[in-house]
C-alpha cells in the first residue's frame, strides 16, 4: 500500500526542515525566502516499528523490511494562490493524489525568519490553507457541473451520482465548510473519494515549536490542537531544528540525545503513527528466516485482503491463514513454541486481522 502524505504550509513555517528530517536528506532546499521550493520533493521514509526489530530477531531473520511512507514537500502557498498569486495553482496537483495532508504550522518565535504575513498567528495561517484549498475546490467542481448534468440526462448513472456529490460539495464550500463536513454515505464513499477534493483529504497538523517546548508544546501549539480537536483532524508537536538534527545522529547517540531532552521517541517517529492512525491504518507481519516484514493495512481488513497486499493472487486463492498474535509469538519464542502451546490459529476467509498479527497464507495457485 503506497501510503502519500503531502507537506503542506506557508513559505517559513519549517515545511522543508521536516521535510528533510523526515528523508534524513538534504534534497529540499531549506532557505529564508518565500518559494524556495518550486518543484514537489517527495522522500521514502521507513514506518519507525520497534516490533518489526523483536520478530526477526527470534526468527533469525536475514533482512528486516518496514513498511513504507512517501512524504511530498509541497511548494509553500500564500494568500491568494488559488487566483495565481505567489505559485498559483502549482501546489494543487500535488496534493490531489496524497492520501492525507499534513498542515505544519509555524508555533515558534524568531526574528531571524521571517513570516510572509508579517506576524505569528497560526490559527490565522491554517485558515489561510483551508481557505484557498477551498477555493481551489470550488472552480475545479463548478467546471465539472454542466458536463456533469449533460450526460445525467442521457441517462449515465454513474454521471448522475457524482453530479449529487458534486452539489453536496459545492453546498458545503459555498457556505464556507470545508467539504469533509458534507455527510456522505457509505455507498458513496469511492465516489466520493474520486472527486479528489482537497478539503475532503484526513489532515494532521502539525505544530512546529521551538526547542524549548518540544516535549510539551507551547500556548501557540495548544491553540493549533485545539482547532485540529474541532476539525476532527489529528495533531502532533514537532521541533523541525531539533529533529533535523536527530537525523543526523547514530542510533546510540539518538537515544542518548532524546533522553537529554526528555523525549521518548522522536517527533517524527509521532508524525508517522499519526499519520496512520488518521488513514485507519494498522500493521501485520510475514515472518521466517529469510525475511521479517511489515505489511500496512486498513483497519476491519479480513484474511483474504489482508493477503492480497502482498499479491492479488493471494487473496483470489485464499485457503486460511495460520495466525499468531504478537505477544504470543514473543512470549512463546517463535512460531514452534506458539504452535506446542496451542497459540497458532487457523482463520478463515471471515477472520478480521488485528494489528501485530504474525500471519502465513495458505492459497490456491
């Protein structure tokens, strides 16, 4: 699964840091002026998985394989860029094809970086974003409608049902919501999701802080959790300075460095698990001695399409799954000792998977 979280913000909120903290690279240019980004960075980023770790060790495991995570540092936008200012509508397309928005938003004071609106405000900066990537929704539906309402009348059913989300969204936008609000049901959902509304992607936001509040966040950051608390939207306190410069540290001197300033993980390591648990996303592991991995699926997933993440074939073929939970695998040294203990269960094309689950397919060729 090809999870894609776009990077979003004002030009000086310290997108590119993370951006580059998070790709342990220095491939996005990180500099004091607006646009210094012009074209989308995008970083493959390991899913941080401790448990991962603990599997292959009691398996002997020749190759650990993490799950995967794309970020795409979005060229920063301003006031006024869905009507062409600054970078226009160069960033839209970016972000259509993500599967979530992280909204970072500058919860620090230093006047050696400028703000391109003069001031630190980030409540005022999301709805800058929420603002133009609400415009930016409204002229892509609105050229869509009378197409749409040609080819409803000519009797295509699949035309007639988009037109309706096409006016529940414009409903929405034109009184100033963004179009997650919209009610939609569920047999509308893949609809839903193909009109690839901007305002409609799951957002994290994310509150840059200083140094200083890293641990804990500041009034700025509390602020930003309180607004992400009445959008339904996730949150997680970062310092981009502080993680830029984890990055750059061994896994000793990490640990050593995160202790000093009271930190259990990296922030970044937060950012990722935010990230999936706003998607619904949970994690399963294959096991042996040639290879532990990690396999990312949704959450309610069954058997069959848990299986079919790692080859379609699997899940057409599927027989059962012999399963094993995390902690009994662990507890009980292995697979040989959960089989003796009675722990191995044999699931069947109903089985829902949990996450942690250690699973071996069993399927028709």
């Amino acid at each position: 699964m090809a999870l894609k979280v776009a990077i979003v913000g004002l030009p000086n909120v310290g997108k590119s840091t993370l951006f580059n903290a998070l790709t342990q690279t220095a491939a996005a240019q990180a500099a004091n002026y607006p646009f210094c980004t012009i074209e989308p960075n995008v970083g493959d980023v390991a899913v941080p998985e401790p448990r991962l770790d603990a599997l292959a060790a009691i398996a002997g495991s020749k190759e650990i394989i993490p799950a995967r995570i794309n970020f795409v540092d979005v060229a920063g936008l301003v006031r006024g860029a869905s009507k062409g200012e600054g970078l226009g509508n160069q960033f839209l397309a970016n972000i259509r094809d993500c599967d979530a928005v992280a909204f970072v938003a500058r919860c620090f004071e230093d006047d050696d970086i400028t703000h391109v609106e003069g001031r630190i405000d980030p409540i005022s900066d999301l709805d800058i974003i929420e603002t133009e990537l609400m415009l930016a929704d409204l002229e892509s539906l609105e050229k869509r409608v009378v197409n749409l309402e040609k080819r409803a009348k000519g009797g295509d059913k699949e035309s007639a049902t988009t037109l309706r989300l096409v006016k529940l969204a414009l409903a929405q936008l034109n009184e100033g919501r963004p179009a997650f609000t919209a009610e939609v049901a569920k047999e509308d959902d893949k609809a839903w999701r193909m009109l690839q509304l901007l305002t409609a992607k799951p957002a994290l936001y994310v509150c840059n802080v200083d140094e200083g509040s890293a641990d804990k966040g500041n009034s700025l950051s509390d602020a930003v959790a309180a607004r992400a608390a009445k959008d339904g939207a996730k949150s997680v306190v970062i310092s981009a300075k502080i993680e830029s410069e984890i990055a750059l540290l061994d896994a000793g001197e990490r640990a050593e460095f995160l202790e000093t300033i009271g930190l259990e993980e990296p922030g970044l390591n937060r950012m990722i698990h935010e990230a999936y648990k706003l998607l619904g996303l949970q994690t399963y592991f294959t096991v042996g001695p040639k290879e532990a991995r990690a396999w990312t699926i949704h959450v309610g997933d069954t058997a069959p399409q848990s299986a079919g993440v790692i080859h379609t074939d699997f899940e057409k073929g599927f027989i059962r799954a012999e399963t094993i939970a995390y902690d009994d695998y662990v507890r009980l040294k292995g697979e040989a000792g959960a089989r003796e203990a009675g722990r191995m269960r044999l699931e069947g094309k109903d089985y829902v998977v949990q996450d942690g689950d250690v699973m071996h397919f069993r399927f028709n060729t």
